[in-house]
C-alpha cells in the first residue's frame, strides 16, 4: 500500500510537470503481481485526481489558448473512447510493441521544437503574417495529432503527456509552460473518459484498492508538480521532459 500510495504521489508531480507519470505507477502494480490490463485500468482511474490537481496548478498558463481547445478537446475526448474501446477488444501487446518507438520520436520532436517554432515564425514573417499566427494547415494537423494521441492515452496512458508536448511542439508559436498547461488538461479529459469507460464496461477487473492509493498519492503529487514545475525555465522544463523520457524508455523496455 505505501509503495502504490509513494508511486501515485511521483505520478502526479510527474504528470504535471512533464506526463508520463503512468511509467511509475504501471510498472509498479505489475511488479507487485497486477495483470498488465488490471494495471492498466487501475492506474487510469487513480491517476484523474493528479490530473486534476496538475490542471488546476496551471490554470494562469490555460488563459488565452480556448480558441485551440474547443478543437482540440473534442479531438482528445473521442480518440479517447476509440483508444479505451481497443484495450477491451484487442491484446495490449498490439500497443506496448509501438510505445517505445512512438516514445522516441516525441522526444526528438522535444528536442527540436524550438528549431521547428522559429523556422515557423520566420516563415510567417516572411510571407506577412503575424508571428504568433497558426495556419490551418497547422491546425488541422495539431487536431489531427491530438486526436492520435488521444487514442493513445484511452488504451495505454503511458506517455501520452510527453507526446502531446512533442506535437503542440512542432506546430504551435507557444512557451513551453503554456504547452504544457494545455497537455495538462488533454491528459485529464483523456484519463477521465478512459476511467468512466472501463469503469462501466469492466468494473470488476480494476483493483480498487490500488486505484484509490494512485488517486490520494497522485493528488498530492499534481499539486507538488505544478507549485514547482511552472518555476522552472523552458530549457530545464524541455531537459527534464527528455530525462523522464529517456527513463521511461528504458522501464518500458525492461517491463
């Protein structure tokens, strides 16, 4: 009980500061003898109260950025159903197998993101738009991307914050802080709609004792993880996305 409550208490900071906080808590109910889907389901129940004590912490850095949400919310919220509808139907394997390879590639577009913004503002200025400006074809694929993502996180949360990042990233003029701000509310509609499909579908195959320790630690930790991630610079925020990234790469290949 204490190991689960301390790994939800990590999840949460983590989640709110980076995502992919589910990297600690799923490995640690499968270690302690939890079926991988049992885990799965467990994990996205308990880790709702993080996401939202982590959305809340970064509710100054949400003003400003509805215009993009009420598309990309939507996006989220059904790719969310689809991705919880393919846990219930198909072998998690189909998914574990494309994790790392999906992990690596939201890690390099951290990376390169603020090549990726300034390549984009020198193309707006040149052709006379503003430089905050977002093209429609940017928002189609920022909507397009949230919606994959979305399918993601419904069947496998693992992750799911950092390749939110990765995307918004490539796409949008936006500071680090705000982007995460929004991955931060994304995530949450996603572990929610996730949460309430296998809660009603397969309320006997998640371990509520667990998800009740994932949900009191998580709490704590989202309120830990956005007092002092919204304090850190954009380069040490982008180094500790990458650090997690690279940590939770290696977990998942060695799970």
């Amino acid at each position: 009980m204490i190991l689960i409550a301390l790994a939800g208490v990590g999840a949460g900071a983590i989640n709110a500061v980076v995502g992919s906080g589910t990297l600690i808590t799923f490995p640690t109910l499968v270690a302690l003898g939890y079926p991988p889907v049992t885990s799965t389901m467990s994990n996205a129940v308990g880790l709702v109260a993080g996401g939202v004590s982590g959305t809340w912490g970064y509710r100054r850095e949400l003003r400003g950025q509805w215009n993009r949400l009420r598309w990309q919310i939507p996006a989220s919220l059904i790719g969310a159903g689809i991705g919880a509808w393919l846990l219930l139907h198909l072998p998690e394997k189909v998914f574990v197998q494309v994790v790392p390879v999906l992990l690596v590639l939201a890690l390099v577009l951290v990376v390169i993101g603020p090549r990726i913004q300034a390549w984009v503002r020198q193309r707006a200025e040149a052709a006379g738009r503003a430089a905050d400006h977002v093209s429609s074809r940017s928002m189609i694929a920022l909507v397009l991307g949230t919606f994959a993502v979305g399918i993601y996180g419904g069947y496998f949360t693992a992750a799911q914050g950092i390749l939110l990042i990765a995307v918004m990233g490539a796409l949008l003029p936006e500071s680090v802080q705000r982007m995460n701000a929004a991955k931060n509310l994304l995530s949450l509609l996603v572990n929610i709609v996730a949460a309430v499909a296998y809660t009603v579908v397969a309320f006997d195959r998640i371990s509520w004792a667990a998800a009740g320790l994932i949900a009191v630690g998580s709490l704590i930790g989202g309120f830990l993880g956005a007092h002092y991630g919204r304090r850190l610079s954009p380069n040490a925020l982008r180094a500790v996305i990458v650090v997690v990234g690279l940590i939770g790469l290696y977990r998942l290949l060695t799970i």
